[in-house]
C-alpha cells in the first residue's frame, strides 16, 4: 500500500474516531501528523510542524479576544441595535445586509478571511440576540465574502486571472466574477429558506430602546426563529437584558449608551478595519494589539476575555490543518490530481478535478489549491474539448464556495465567532452544511459552467 493512500485511509480513521469516541479531533489530528509523518513518511519534527496554521492561530485568537472584550462592555450591543436601526427594525434585512457587507469588501480587494474576520462577530452576535440560526448568519457572512471575492480588483480573482495569464490560457475576469457571485447569491438564497429566514419577515424590531420585536413574532420559532421570551445577561453589555415579547427591561437603555469604553472599541474596530483594508496589516496581530490596550485601559471588562477564547476551535483547527500540511508535504494532494488528470474521458476528469478541489479546499488553502489544481487542468484543456473560461470558473467556485466548512480559515471564523452556542453542536451543523455543499455545488458548477462548454 502506498504512502499517499495509508495518509488518506489515517483521514479517515481520524474523522471516525472523534464523531464516535467525542474526542477532540484536533488532538487526534496532531497525534495522526506525528505518526504518519515520522513512521510512514519519514519526515523530521520541524518539517511536521512546517504545516502548523500559525497565522490562522493569530487570526482566531486575536479575533475572538477581541470581540469577547466588545461583548463584555456592550459594544456589540451597540453596533446590534445600530444595525436594526439601519434596516427600520426589519429583521429579515440583517442576513442580507451582512451578506452584501462581506461582498462588498472582498470585491474591492480585502482578503476573504479578512472580512469574514471582521463581519461575523458582528452578524453572529446579532443572530444571538434575536434568535437567528447562527447557522444561517454565519453562512450569509462566508458566501457573502466568496460572491464578492472573484472581482477583477480582489485578490481571489487577480491570483486566478494571473495563472490563467502565466498557463496562457483563455480568460474572462467578468465571467469569474459573475460565476462565483451567482453562484454564491443562489446558496445563500436556499440557506435562507431553509434555515428559518422567512419566518423573520414576521418580526420588526422596534426602534427604540431595549430593540423589542413585535409584529407576529409573538411565539419562539423553531430553529432560528425571532420572538422568543428571552433574559440574558451574557449576550447584552453590562448586565442590560433585552426582553423580545414587546417590553423593555428596566436597563435596556443603557445598553446604547456610548460610554467611553464603548467608543474606544468603536475606534478600535474602524482601527482593525483600516490597518487590515487599507494597510494590508494582519488581522491577527492587529486584532490582538486593539484587544491589549483596550484591557490595559479597562481591565475590569476584560478581566474574563482570555478564558473566551474559542480555545477548543482553535486546537481543531489547527490540528487538522498541521496533519492537511503534511499531506501536502508528502504529496498526497498531488498524487490525488495527478491520477485524476490521467483519466481520458475530459469532461470526467473535469468533475473529478471539480469535486478534488473542493474536498481538499474544505480542509486546506483556496489559493493553495487553485493555484494547483489549474495548471493541472492545462493539458486536456489545451485538446480544445472543454472550454477554458467555464472550467477556470468552475474550479474557482469549486475551491472557495465550500469555505463554509469549519476547518477552512471562514468557517473556523464564524465557529470561533458565534456567542453563546452549543460550539460543538454548531461545529456539527458546519460540519454536515459544509459536507452538502462539497457534495453539491462541484456537480452543479460542471454541469452549468462546464458541459456547455464556455470558451
């Protein structure tokens, strides 16, 4: 038995021991780096821990430190009854709002992780508040960023646009960009539907104080619905409890009041934004330097920021991520494409190099992936049976549409992100939403994109 198939086969036993056994399968996964990496691979420590995510790791942490602090002054309060108001207190708008947002700021050239890192809290402790599928709203935010992540000035879509140029392949910037937003617009669509979105036309919130919601929102509303009778201190600043069947806690006014803590998160929120858009700073490192001197200067609202780190996300994130760095390392993912592109029947080779791309994207770097999988793409392109333009979309979507999986870099995002949720039962629902969409949408963008034969 070769290598690269024990490597596979190691997967696979990982992903079944942690679902039957409950063990974290992060820890699972660095045990599975070290024995496959050493015993079967014969490789060194250091080049075992050359797979370790530590960006991702700076990311995740900086992030939900940060945003564990604004929870804990009430700063995401804030910016939740900021963004009713935005809407007029129509609630079904939120999801959509968030969805465009995220678009809007990959399409002008933020990197996905980027804004997904900047969003989600945001959205997600919106969805907490008012009962929203997290699922729902951290789905909205992850296709947001990938429709809006192919435009001709984003970064997605200039490293494509340039390996199309360098394999001197026909290309088309606008047809990338409209595939993948389609694309993305469709999924989230059906999301929606079917994780409780309509039933939020019901509810307005009203604009005022406390953010009640009235209209016919008056009953809870099965998974993810708006109107339940809900007292949580956790989720609104400084003890304030917001009450959703029409009244108004005897605090609930406070919880948008401005108070010097709150504006100094504000700015340092526009502060993340800036140095991340604007200056090209990591999210990370940024995150965690605006979460510092935000505790330096109140240390009480953050004295229990640290322990709310999605500590448990992060260790299976990058557990996985190191044992995916070491199939790389050993060349599995390669051997896998390469013996796909061998395959003689083209439009077979192209469903499979389809369907590749987005299993191994959901574990391991869109960019890394694309930039592989479309060289590989080359030779029976170049025998003129398959267009160039459809297929370049198609495993451009392929690779980055299944982003919503939690242990890509989006995924782990909204994972870490989401307050005051079941984190291992919300990490199934990614887990499973994230198998549908790497089952589905490969299929669809060949039969859409690629069959017709788009040239």
């Amino acid at each position: 038995m070769s290598a690269e198939l024990i490597s596979i086969l190691v997967l696979v036993v990982v992903f079944v021991i942690a679902t039957t056994r409950s063990i974290n399968m992060g820890a699972l996964a660095f045990a599975a780096a070290f024995g496959v990496g050493e015993l079967v691979a014969d490789l060194d420590t250091d080049t075992i821990f050359a797979g370790f995510p530590g960006s991702l790791f700076v990311v995740l942490v900086g992030v939900t430190y940060l945003f564990a602090i604004a929870r804990a002054n009430g700063t995401t309060d804030w910016l939740v009854h900021a963004s009713v108001r935005l809407v007029r207190g129509r609630v079904v708008l939120i999801p959509w709002v968030m969805f465009v947002l995220t678009g809007a700021l990959t399409a002008i050239g933020a990197v996905s992780p980027a804004a997904v890192a900047i969003v989600a809290p945001i959205a997600l402790s919106f969805a907490a508040q008012y009962g929203i599928s997290p699922l729902l709203m951290g789905a909205m935010v992850v296709h947001g960023a990938q429709g809006g992540g192919f435009s001709p000035i984003s970064i997605y879509g200039s490293i494509v646009n340039g390996i199309v140029e360098k394999e001197k392949l026909p290309g088309n910037e606008i047809t990338l960009f409209l595939a993948s937003l389609f694309v993305n617009l469709a999924i989230a669509a059906v999301v929606f539907v079917l994780f409780g979105g309509l039933k939020l036309s019901r509810a307005v919130v009203a604009d005022g104080p406390g953010g009640e919601v009235g209209g016919e929102a008056g009953g809870s509303t099965e998974g993810g619905g708006v109107g339940k009778d809900r007292t949580d201190p956790g989720d609104a600043g400084d003890g304030v409890s917001v009450r959703t069947d029409g009244g108004v806690s005897v605090r609930a006014e406070e919880a948008l009041r401005l108070t010097p803590a709150r504006i100094a998160t504000l700015a340092g929120l526009v502060a993340l934004v800036v140095a991340v858009l604007g200056f090209d700073l990591d999210a990370g490192l940024t995150s965690i330097t605006v979460a510092v001197l935000l505790a330096a200067c109140w240390p009480e609202d953050s004295r229990q920021a640290v322990g709310q780190i999605a500590w448990t996300t992060v260790l299976v994130i990058c557990g996985v991520l190191t044992y995916v760095g070491v199939l790389q390392e050993m060349g599995t993912i390669t051997w896998a494409g390469e013996g796909v592109g061998d395959i003689g029947v083209p439009l077979l080779a192209a469903v499979l190099l389809c369907y590749i791309g987005a299993l191994i994207s959901a574990f391991a770097s869109s960019v890394g992936i694309m930039g592989a999988l479309i060289p590989l793409a080359v030779p029976f392109l170049a025998q003129g049976e398959i267009g160039a333009v459809g297929m370049v979309a198609a495993l451009a979507v392929s690779a980055t549409v299944v982003d919503v999986s939690p242990f890509s870099t989006n995924g782990a995002l909204v994972l870490a992100s989401a307050p005051d949720v079941d984190r291992e039962r919300f990490f199934r629902q990614l887990m499973v939403y994230g198998g549908v969409v790497v089952a589905v949408v490969p299929a669809v963008v060949w039969l859409v994109l690629v069959v017709p034969g788009w040239a």
